[in-house]
C-alpha cells in the first residue's frame, strides 16, 4: 500500500464530499421535480427532470466510490473520511431544507391535516429510515475498510446491502404513494412530498448525530487508515 501527500489525500477527499453531495442532492431531487411538473400542470416534464436529475446521481456515484476506492488503496484516514461524510451530509440536509421551502404549502392547517398524517406514518417512517440506511451504506463500509484493511473490497460492497434496503423502500412505498396521488384527481401530492422531505431531514440530522458520536469514538481509540 502506497501513501500519497497530504495535501493530495486532502484533495480525494474534496472529491469524495463533491460525489457524495451529488449523488443524494440529485436523488432527493427526485421528489421534487415530479410534484413541481404536477403543480404546474405538466407530470411528463416532471418525470422528465427527475430523470435527468439521476443523471446527476450517475455522476456522483461515479466520482464517489472511485475516488473514495482510491483513497482507501492510499492510506486513507477514517477520521478525515468520516468528517468529510458529516460535512456533506449537513449541506444535503441544508438542500433538503430548501427544497422544502419551495413547495408551497396547503392553505388548510395543520390541525385539520392531523387525520391524514396519522394515515401516513408508514410513508413518514419509511422517509425517515431510508436515508439512514443509503447514507451508512455508503460511509461505513469503506470507513471499516480502512480500519481492517484486509477486508477491504469485501466491506465496501456490503454496502449495497444497505443500499438495496433504501431502493425497495424508496420505489415501493415512497415512489409509489406520491405516484398514486398523481394519478388520483383528489390526490395531494404536494402534501405528501413534504412529508417526505421533512421526515428525510430528520433522518439526515439522526445520521449526522450517530455519525458524529461514531467519529469521536474512533478518534478517541487510535484508528486511523493503515
């Protein structure tokens, strides 16, 4: 194993936050798009955009796990990794923030929409967990890779395990509610789209808390890449 300059590592790991940003910014994107092109009368545009913003996801996830593949075979601090991770995580938190902003709410209270909430708590749950599972699936794997290097291509691809968790819950209850209220005349996507993004923010601030805490308590044992 070969260990690069610092300044080089330092510069993977800009890349890393850069691929690991796009890759979920454009998957959160998604929701978005889709309910913005029903809002303004044009569902194939919306879809449209959604998949060019999985364009986006393309090239994040490209940049992301062949860079961070590098910097692994180079040496790669776990700390360093991990709080790149955290950094990135916060501003995805931030974007989802202002996606929501921009989907205008209902003129109806919340009072009066509390009936329907406690008829979504499967759709606020699995918005909420989903995020948790793709964002350690694609921090932790190859942080353990550093730290018991043997094991490397082996732990970074226990990954998709955590990955292929997020997609049936994404595609099956999240994708597939919001695409049944598109189709219903008296559905309300826009409603559901921002439970989704609200419950994502919480789970992106529950995953940048443990992660925070996991990160300390490597830093405080010694581990560091080999």
């Amino acid at each position: 194993m070969t260990v690069l300059e610092p300044t080089i590592m330092q510069g993977l790991l800009v890349f890393i936050a850069c691929g690991f940003f796009l890759l979920h910014a454009a998957e959160n994107y998604q929701i978005f798009a889709r309910v913005s092109g029903y809002k303004k009368g044009r569902i194939a545009g919306g879809y449209q955009s959604a998949m060019e913003g999985m364009l986006i996801n393309r090239v994040g996830a490209v940049v992301f796990h062949l860079v961070t593949s590098f910097y692994v075979e180079n040496g790669g601090y776990v700390t360093d990794f991990l709080l790149s991770i955290v950094v990135c995580s916060f501003l995805l938190l931030v974007f989802n923030a202002f996606l929501l902003n921009k989907i205008i709410s209902n003129t109806t209270s919340e009072l009066s929409n509390m009936p329907k909430i406690r008829r979504d708590k499967t759709l606020i749950t699995a918005s909420y967990i989903a995020p948790i599972f793709i964002l350690f699936g694609l921090s932790i794997p190859y942080a353990l890779g550093m730290v018991f290097y043997d094991y490397r291509l082996t732990l970074a691809n226990t990954g998709f395990l955590f990955n292929t968790f997020f997609t049936l819950v994404t595609v099956l209850i999240i994708d597939k509610r919001i695409s049944a209220a598109i189709d219903d005349v008296n559905g309300d996507p826009i409603r559901l789209a921002r439970l989704v993004l609200q419950s994502r923010i919480v789970g992106i601030g529950s995953f940048i808390v443990i992660l925070l805490i996991l990160t300390m308590q490597i830093a405080g044992g010694g581990f560091v890449g080999n």
